[in-house]
C-alpha cells in the first residue's frame, strides 16, 4: 500500500491543525532547499503530540554551520524517538548519520540531488544504498521511471512541484543568505518573457508535477500551496 | 593566484599560453560537461596534443567529466585513463558514481572535484577525499566566510574559485534545470511578471563580489578558474580582468582598495564585454 505524507515547513507545522495532521500516515517537517527552515527539536515533539504518526526530518544541502545545527538537531531528536527518518541531500551529514546513528536514523536520499543520483549506474545506486541504509529516494520527476528502471529502488514521491532551481540568495522579501528567521511568504507564480510558467516557494523555483503509476512509488509527499498549512485541502 | 582557463581549440591554448594561463581545463563533445554550448574538443588525440603543448610550456592540462550519466560512465572511465595514461594531469568531476568507477578500476589520476558537486563543508569534503579528491573547485554558492573551513581544509585538498564578479549563477548550478546556454541566454536571468511586477532573480552585487575574491585569497585560495563560455571572445575577457585582479591581489592591497580598485577596472571590462556583447 502506497503511503501517505505531507509535508510541511516549521511554521506551517506549528499552525497545522491535528485533524489535518492525522489524515496523513507521515509528516515532514523542515526543507529539502533551504538550510534556514531547519527545525527545532521542540517542533518534532510538537507534531508528535499534536498526533502526526510518524515524522520525516527534511534536509538540504548544508554549510558547515548548517550542519552542525542539523547534527545537534538529530541528537535531540534521538533522546525522544528510539528511531527517526532523515531525508538527506548533504554527503557530509550522511557520513555523519553512518558513523553516528547507523540503525537509529533511516535515511532517505532526498531531493534535489536523487536528480543526479538517479542518472548513476544502478549497480552503484544499490552499493550506495546499502552502505548508508537507505531506505527510498524521493523525487520529483515525473519521467523517474524511464531514467530509473533497473535499479530496484524504493522511490518517494513528491507532489505537485517539481524542483528545477534553487538558492541562497533567496527571493523572499527581508530573507538573508546566513540567518533568515523569517517565514516564507506566499507562494509566487511567474511568467517568463516566453510564457513559461515557474512557481517561486521559499528559496526554490517549480513546475507542476502529477504522480506517476509505478510500482516503486511507496509513498506520495503531498506539499501544500506555500503559506497556507492552515487551509489545506489535499 | 594560479589562473586556470577552460579552453576548447589550439587557438584559444596558444592565446592563453601567451596571456599567461597557469592551468588550462577542456572537454570533449561526447562527455558532457554541463555548459550547454560550451567549446570542446572533438578527440581524445586532440587533448593529448594541447595537454603536451601545456606541458611543454610548464603548464598543466585537466579534463573536464562532469555530468556522466549511467550510459557513459564505462567509456568516460576509458576515456580517463587513456588520456591519464597520455599526459593529462587531472580530470575535473562532478559524479559520485565516476569517481566510485576511477577508484575501484585504480585508474590513478589527481581529481578536482567540480563546482557541481555543491560540496558546502568539510564533512562532505572528507567523504569526498575517500574518493581521490585532492582539490575543490568552490561552490559559487557559498560565501568565503562559510568556505573558510574548506579552505583550511585538514587533508591539504587545495581549492580553486571562479571569478564570480563575471561568471557566478544565480542558483546552486549542479542542480540547476532551467533552460541555461553559458551565459548567452539564461532563464534565471530574464525578467518575468509576478502579480504585475517584474520580478528578477536575486543576485550578489560585484562589489560584494569582488570583496569576496579578496577574502578567498586571504583564506589561502590557490587558484582564480575562469569558465569556458560558449564565446570566444568573452572568456578572453574574462580570463584579461582576471589575470588584472590577481595582479592587484599580489600586490597585497587592502580589501577596501581592492574593491575600489577593482570595481575601477572592472568598469574598463564593462565597456569591452558590452562591445562584445554587441556582436554577438
């Protein structure tokens, strides 16, 4: 059975309803783009109280500031969950997570970069796997079937943006590079001198995206319009 | 400074010999290597031939393999040791599952790991180095405040910078899927309509830059690359303001009369890249 998850960033967690929350068998909570939306340990005892199932901690790729914060966030997390789900697009906070936590954290190879690490040679993808005990890639790619055939990977779907850029220097109005403390806002749409369509959210630049029919899809990643975790309509 | 220059014809190796290059970098059309439309070299002959050339002249030659999907990696493996084995002194790559290749067939050859590969600290650095890594070409996206500890990396991995004033994206460029021709038309930098207003966006102003190419330096940055661009006559360019700012850095000037002293020539290029431009 295909899992159910929806994710979400720190403040929409924090103002997320528990009726919303238990619709899904999974929350992520964090950013796969943005190192400044990590979260606090506080807000995965949050979701857990407030009757999220289980929890994903969503990572993106770190400075060493950035990493540092997210290695004394996992150690928090530890002292209340005997295991705990990391989506990790960082090699060094994936080393980290190996030598430290090997058996407790269940790492994802999260998205962005499963883009470049779908591209690789399956027998290496499956080596890779194992050594770090991965449990899915995640992606947004509709076409992952045809780019990922052999490799017998479990894949996590995510929905309805589909990543093409993103960045530190981030559109956001008042958002700084090293210590943004700010929400989000909205969600932009944009039109290009061509007609071509991007949807600016936090730090990053989408396109619409619809799951495709695979068998090696075993969890769908449902994020919501930007800024609006309280009006969800899934 | 070293100045590395990424070259795709003789023309441009003996123009950058002359122009006093360091180190050159090229490609070759059947390896991608992420600029779309950027000049390569058509074979493997041809590079052994300019790497010869480079050496000859005391330089150094590296091959750019960024990129390599899973239907090229054999042959991109091949392709390495040949020219290893022929004179190269190092390729330049991006892919984990390459690096895995050249290590595990112990094809032996110095690698500089790839701006692409967004390696943002020294964590991913030492996985990095399992694989061979002895330099790093500097995320653009990272500032020098935050290179620092790649920089002064344990393991003695030297680290290179572009000259981000001139050729620095927008976004994080290894994992970057907007429409991009090398700077000649790029979707990042058009202007698009958000609600009614123009929205661009967001970029580092040169004086930031620039302060920030000081700062590399102070840190102990071994190398100023300059990118191929799909033209000619901008690299060379680029690669002519470079060659001025490492000389203005020797010359051991503070950071506040670097920059000033930079923007200064880098209003002189304005004028030419905008001849250039014209062109084109």
């Amino acid at each position: 059975m295909t899992e159910r998850a929806i994710a979400l960033t720190p403040p929409e967690a924090r103002a997320a309803s528990p009726s919303l929350l238990r619709k899904y068998d999974r929350v992520y909570i964090g950013s796969s783009f943005c190192q400044n939306l990590l979260p606090e340990a506080e807000d995965l005892r949050r979701l857990r109280a407030a009757g999220a199932r289980a929890v994903t901690l969503a990572t993106p790729l770190l400075t060493g500031e950035g990493l540092a914060r997210a290695a004394a966030l996992v150690r928090a997390a530890l002292r209340d969950e005997r295991r705990l789900e990391v989506s990790v697009n960082d090699l060094g906070l994936l080393e980290l997570l190996r030598r430290r936590y090997a058996g407790r954290v269940i790492p994802l190879l999260g998205r962005p970069v499963s883009r470049d690490f779908a591209r690789m040679a399956p027998a290496f993808l499956r080596g890779f796997f194992r050594h770090y005990g991965i449990k899915m890639l995640e992606t947004d790619e509709e076409n992952i079937g045809g780019i990922l055939p052999a490799a017998g990977l479990r894949l996590a779907f995510h929905y309805p943006y589909c990543c093409l850029a993103f960045t530190r220097l981030c559109p956001q109005p008042g958002a700084a590079r090293d210590a943004c403390r700010r929400p989000c806002g909205p969600g932009t749409e944009l039109l290009g001198p061509a007609g071509e369509k991007l949807t600016l959210r936090g730090n990053a630049y989408f396109i619409g995206n619809k799951p495709p029919r695979l068998a090696a899809v075993r969890r769908l990643v449902y994020t919501p319009p930007a800024g609006r975790a309280s009006k969800i309509v899934p | 400074m070293r100045l590395q220059v990424g070259i795709g014809s003789f023309r441009e190796l003996d123009y950058f010999l002359s122009a006093g290059a360091d180190e050159f970098y090229c490609g070759l059309n059947a390896i991608p290597s992420h600029v779309e439309g950027a000049r390569n070299f058509s074979s493997e002959e041809d590079i052994l031939k300019a790497a010869a050339q480079a050496r000859a002249a005391g330089r150094r030659m590296f091959f750019a393999a960024n990129e390599v999907h899973a239907g090229l990696l054999a042959s991109t493996a091949a392709a390495i040791k040949r020219l290893a084995a022929g004179g190269v002194d190092g390729v330049i790559v991006k892919d984990l599952a390459l690096l895995d290749l050249l290590r595990r067939r112990r094809i032996k050859i110095p690698v500089i790991l790839s701006t692409l590969a967004c390696c943002l600290n020294a964590a991913a650095l030492g996985f990095y180095r399992r694989y061979g890594v002895e330099r790093l070409a500097l995320p653009e996206q990272l500032t020098a405040a935050e290179a620092g500890e790649l920089v002064r990396n344990p393991w003695g991995i030297e680290t290179e910078v572009f000259l981000k004033s001139r050729e620095c994206c927008l976004n994080f460029n290894g994992l970057c899927f907007l429409d991009c021709r090398g700077g000649l038309s790029n979707a990042c930098r058009k202007e698009y309509r958000a609600g009614g207003k123009a929205f661009r966006m967001p970029a580092v102003t040169p004086e930031e830059h620039l302060g920030e190419l000081h700062d590399y330096w102070r840190l102990g940055v071994q190398t100023l690359k300059v990118g191929r661009s799909p033209c000619e006559p901008m690299s060379k360019l680029i690669f002519r303001e470079s060659a001025a700012l490492a000389a203005l850095l020797k010359a051991g000037a503070s950071r506040a009369d670097f920059v000033r002293e930079a923007l200064r020539v880098r209003r002189v290029f304005d004028r030419a890249y905008a001849l250039v431009r014209r062109t084109l």
